[in-house]
C-alpha cells in the first residue's frame, strides 16, 4: 500500500499545501475563482488550512489577506502552507460571531462548514451544525461599504444564505455548480456588494469538474466572457 504524499497541489501547481486532517477540496478553488481579483484586504471566514486564502492569492498577489478560524491547530498549518507558497497571512483566533472588531475589509469570503449532523474523525466537529444565517450575517458586518461578500454553499441552504444578506446589500450575482446530477445543482456560488442596490444576476451555471477553473487557474469571469455571458 501507498503512503499518502506529505503535501498535494491545487490550481495545476500553482498552490502548494501540507496534508493534513482537514483539507480544501474544489470548493476552495471554485470560491477563489469567483472573488473580485482587485480587493486590497481580504477576510476569510473559517479560513482553516487556507486553501482558499491561497488560490485568491494566486489570482491576486497584491491582496493582504486575513484569516479567521476558532482550531488553532488549523491556523497553525495555516502558517505552514503560506510559509509554503512565500505568501503572508495574518490569522485571528476567534469565532467570527463573537468577534469584536471595528475593522472592515475590501472583500469577506467564507466557505461556510454547512454540514449537518455528526462529525466523524475526517470532519472535525468545528465544520458541522452551524447557525448559518448568523454566520453570514457577521461576516457581511466586516465588508466595507461598497466592499463584497462572497461564498460558496451547499444547494441545499441557498435559501439561508440569502434570507440573511439583507436589505443593504445588492448587485447580486449566483451561480450554480453541476455535479454527477446535471439536473440540480449541488453547490451555489453567491457575492453581493455591500450598500448597493444593483439587480440580481442568476446564470446558468457550470459544471463542478470545470478544468479551466481546477487545473488552469482561469477566473469564473473569464470563463463566462468566454461564453459570451
């Protein structure tokens, strides 16, 4: 039998991370391929390891980043794998529904732990069971005005998500993603702007083994310019 490599790539190379019990999977790289690419200050909410913290980077490598996570443990590899990819992350020890802070961002992401039920030892009790609404909520407080919000979330609870973006947010854009069942979507790509009162944009979606996205490091805006949407 095989040992498991100590580290795996994502974006076809371009981000290295270090194996550990917890780690991102295409939803890390699918929510970096969605988030504005000229944000100065970026938070991400439940940053874990940094699989997404770092394929934002890669898109944009003049964005200073912070992360937020309650496992010391994962923001200690966290460190790990910036250290890893030359890239600096400031990491906060806190939940971000109690956390007390003035500051706010250009950009918050969060790929949000929406599972539901009992952990087991592959999932650790942090991801699961979560007041989503509370979360998003708490999150939209930390992006500044005209500053985006952006998350990826189980098709199962777009209707939470979006029940607590509020009134003050706008310019909303949604896009499913496909997996085995062409027919219903199994993930939701969502951002709005804070402050703003642009119209909602729902597209057509795409498929979740997009190689443009995982392996080439393409946008989500460049591939939808691509088909001319």
């Amino acid at each position: 039998m095989h040992e498991k490599q100590e580290f795996f790539t994502l974006l076809g190379g371009a981000v290295k991370m270090r194996r550990s019990k917890y780690n991102p999977t295409s939803d890390a790289v699918w929510l970096a391929a969605f988030a504005p690419d000229d944000a100065k200050t970026i938070l991400d909410v439940g940053i874990g390891t940094g699989g997404v913290a770092l394929c934002v980077h890669a898109h944009n490598k003049n964005a200073k980043i912070t992360g937020i996570d309650i496992d010391p443990e994962m923001l200690n590899i966290c460190q790990q794998n910036a250290e890893l990819n030359n890239t600096q992350i400031e990491t906060v020890l806190q939940d971000i529904t109690t956390w007390s802070t003035p500051r706010t961002f250009d950009l918050v992401i969060t790929n949000p732990p929406y599972f539901r039920g009992t952990p087991t030892t592959k999932s650790p009790a942090a991801h699961h069971n979560i007041n989503m609404p509370q979360w998003i909520r708490r999150s939209i407080a930390r992006v500044r005005p005209h500053g985006y919000f952006c998350t990826i979330i189980d098709a199962a609870r777009l209707g939470e998500c979006m029940s607590a973006i509020g009134k003050n947010c706008g310019s909303i854009t949604i896009i499913p993603l496909f997996g085995a069942n062409p027919e219903i979507a199994e993930r939701v790509l969502v951002r709005c702007r804070i402050c703003d009162h642009g119209p909602t944009v729902l597209h057509r979606g795409l498929q979740m083994n997009n190689d443009a996205i995982l392996r080439d490091g393409l946008t989500i805006n460049k591939i939808l310019s691509k088909m001319g949407t």
